[in-house]
C-alpha cells in the first residue's frame, strides 16, 4: 500500500430541527415542539469543530455545506456566527462554497437577503413539487407560489453577492404520471436556477411513508419520465454531470463533486457524519480513511458530559475499492486512474479484474489514464458497483 495523499476538505454543519417531519425524510430531523436553542446549539457546533482541528491537517476549506433539517429555521445573525466561528478555526480562502438548504415558505425566503449577507453563497431550495396536491401529500409546508417566489428572489440576490442557487425536485411522486413530472420539472427550468438537482422519490425505512406506502408509479412510467426529463434538460442548456445533478456550465456544486470524489469532509452537528483521511505516522505508516459519526439527538448532542463524537470506524482496505467508485461512479465526468491510489493507497491492480469485466459488460470504458461510466452503466449503477464487493 502506498501512502495516502491528502485530498481536498469540507465541512458539513448539520441543523436538526425542521417545522414537521416530512414522511418521506429518513434524515436525522426533528420537529420543532417548543422553540429552537439556536445560540446554545452554535456554541456546541463550533466546540465540536474545535475538538476536530486536529483532522484539518493544515489545509484549508473547500467548501461548506450546511443542511438539515431546516437551516433555514435559523436566524440571519445564527448562520453569521456559525460561519464566522468556522473562519476564526480553519483557512477559508476567498470565494469558498458556502451552501445553505432552505425551505421556499414566506418566513424563510424573507431571510435570504441576510443569509447572503452573513456569508452563503448558493442556497439549495426545497421545492420538491410546483403542484400543490403533490406538496401536500409530501408533507411540505409551502405551496407553488411561495416555491416560485423563493426562486425569484435567489435570483434578485445574484447581485448581491449569491453566487449560484439550486432547486430541489423529485419525480416518481404518488400517482404522479409522465405529463405530470415533466410539467413539474418545466416550471423548474422555467425559472432558470443555474443548477437543478433532479431526484426519484424513494421509499426508506423507518419513515412515514415506509409504514404506509403510497402509490408511485410503476418503472416503465418512471423510466419514461427520467428519459423525457433528461431530454427536456438537455435542451434547455443543462448538464447532467452526477446521477441527479445538472447544473448550467460552471455552477457545478463544488461540495457534492468533493464527496464524489472521495474527497474528505469533517461533519459537526448531531448526527453528523464525515469522511476523513488521516497522515501517515508511525503507528500507520500509510495512513488511513476513517469514518465518523456524532451523537445523533439533539438532547444527547448538546449534553455537556460527554463528547460530540459517537463513533469512528477505519475503512478496511478490502472496503476501499467499493467506497470508492460508490462515490467516483455516481459521477459522469471521467475518473483519473491516480486518484484510485491516491485517495485508497492500493495499486490499480487491486481492481483490474473487477473494471475488465465492467468494461466487457459495457458498464465502463478505459483509456490509459482514466476510467469513465458509460450510459449503460449509469442506468445499471447499483449491477456496476457489486463488481467492487
């Protein structure tokens, strides 16, 4: 194994409270009953980052995404004093990615303005639907207009520092037919975000929807949608470069390619999870990839007798090859060779029998410096990634 190098860091700051629970959501949120302990939970986010510097290894951001949750729920002022405490810890050069998630509704789209002010540069808005029975069904507490509105105004606000916005949309909703999604995804085009991220609704366990599932529509109507909507895309000057991703050339989200990438990230907030790369030392002569996890619920999290961390695992290298094209292969830009044993410390010839056969199947093609998926291999990606296990 050769030693590891160091690849580009970011940081993710996780806001748990949201208004309700949405009962497709399985992330780690939490509905807001009694009011929200904004400047307590800032002062834990940044003594979590403290006790993470070491994990820093001297470089500098990347980039910032901040998500949830709703981060939106927070004050102007709270997200100044998150992102000014992350300056006064680690190097932020000029013109970093700052993202921050928002909700569409009145009260948050009124805080936008400051939200640019206190140092984000590109929001990620939750639209999810423009028809109001679907948002409704999805639990979502805005209706279209207040989704237009909010997409408006992030447009109004690229004068004033925003550098880039994206709207969320899902398709595949319940009952939701071909003509449906792609009336949905043109008012999305019609209000021309420079990036779109495009997603499948998707039943996970442990949520409402798990327990009482509702109708999507069968494949045949959702290959359909993702083929017509992939088209639509396309010829209104959009980019697919990531299985759900498309952007306008150049608004690319720098801190999704870093993940994909197999990039580091350090994540604080509850239930936070990161992605580290540690130095070789004596102990470790090559160096390792470690994953990390905080204490999930709030109540734990800001409990001042015990640490933020809830546990760290060291990535076997066994393990490496699959994590690492999970991420390199969601991605349709091509992948350097190096990177694989830059960022896993293994020989390529660690997976030359997995990406031969990849490449007879038609899921992959090679030149001598790059691999890169095919269209086939995107629309079989989960077949693509079980050569690796």
């Amino acid at each position: 194994m050769t030693v590891l190098q160091l690849p580009p860091l970011s940081l993710y700051i996780h806001i748990p409270w949201c208004v309700q629970k949405c009962p497709y959501c399985d992330f780690n949120s939490h509905a807001v009953k009694q009011g929200i302990p904004e400047a307590e939970y800032i002062a834990h986010l940044l003594a979590d980052l403290d006790q993470d510097l070491a994990l820093v290894q001297g470089r500098p951001l990347h980039s910032i995404f901040i998500g949830g949750g709703t981060p939106s729920t927070f004050s102007a002022e709270g997200i100044a004093a998150i992102l000014s405490g992350v300056r006064d810890r680690i190097k932020m050069p000029a013109g970093t990615e700052v993202t921050m998630e928002a909700n569409p509704g009145t009260v948050e789209a009124s805080r936008f303005a400051g939200y640019v002010a206190a140092g984000v540069t590109r929001f990620s808005i939750g639209v999810q639907s423009f028809q109001a029975s679907q948002l409704q069904a999805l639990g979502r507490i805005h209706n279209p207009a207040q989704a237009r509105r909010a997409a408006e105004l992030a447009t109004q606000l690229r004068s004033e520092g925003l550098a880039s916005f994206n709207l969320d949309l899902m398709h595949g909703l319940p009952q939701q037919d071909v003509s449906a999604a792609l009336a949905d995804l043109q008012q999305a085009i019609d209000l021309a975000p420079p990036h779109l991220s495009w997603y499948q609704l998707t039943i996970e366990p442990n949520t409402a929807f798990a327990s009482r599932p509702p109708v999507l529509p069968e494949d045949e109507a959702l290959w359909d949608i993702q083929e017509q909507g992939h088209a639509l895309l396309t010829a209104a000057g959009y980019q697919q470069y990531e299985t759900s991703a498309y952007s306008k050339a150049g608004y690319q989200c720098a801190h999704n390619l870093n993940y994909w990438r197999f990039g580091d990230y350090l994540g604080i907030g509850c239930g936070a999870h990161g992605k580290i790369t540690l130095s070789a030392d004596a102990q470790n002569p090559a160096g390792s990839v470690r994953r990390t996890v905080k204490i999930k619920h709030p109540k734990g999290y800001m409990d001042l007798s015990r640490g933020y961390l809830d546990s760290t695992t060291a990535v076997a290298a066994d393990d490496l090859p699959f994590e690492f094209f999970m991420n390199r292969f969601r991605l349709l830009e091509a992948c350097p060779k190096a990177d694989f044993t830059a960022y896993t410390g293994l020989p390529v010839e660690t997976v030359a029998p997995a990406l031969a056969r990849a490449v007879q199947l038609g899921l992959v093609s090679e030149t001598p410096q790059h691999w890169q998926i095919t269209p086939q291999g995107v629309r079989y990606l989960n077949e693509l990634l079980q050569l690796f296990l």
